[in-house]
C-alpha cells in the first residue's frame, strides 16, 4: 500500500509496475543487485532487501521512484 495509497488514475487503471533511481548500491532484489531504473512488478516488490555497507554504521540512501499503470503508462 505504500506505492498504491497515494495514487489516483485518471483512467481507473492500476499501480502494476514500480522503477527505483538514485542510490540503488544498497538494494537488491530477488538476490542481486538493483540495477537503476529496472522496472519490477509491484507484486515483487517484497523480494527487496536493503544491504548496509557496514553493519554497524548509520547509513542514509536516498532513493526515488516511479509507478506505471496496468497499461504501462507513468502515473507517479
């Protein structure tokens, strides 16, 4: 709900897809490492994982992102 709450579309369709940009060095998905900008199915998106380059160490990435609707248009 954090991706689809906060978006209407005009057209009714819905939030399918999601693309991450920015610092992505820390991210993984499925395993491997976030490539920028990737689009991944908003089912997937519970098979990111955050990596801390040092596990004792406060670490702040910032990250953006961008939604496609069911029919592939950018709505976010």
């Amino acid at each position: 709900t954090d991706f689809t709450s906060h978006y209407n579309d005009p057209d009714g369709d819905t939030v399918a897809f999601v693309m991450f940009s920015g610092d992505t060095s820390t991210i993984k998905y499925n395993g491997v490492p976030y490539i920028a900008d990737t689009q991944v199915a908003l089912a997937d998106v519970i098979k990111f994982e955050f990596i801390a380059p040092i596990e004792t160490t406060q670490v702040i990435t910032t990250l953006t992102y961008k939604v496609k609707d069911n029919k592939g248009n950018i709505i976010a």
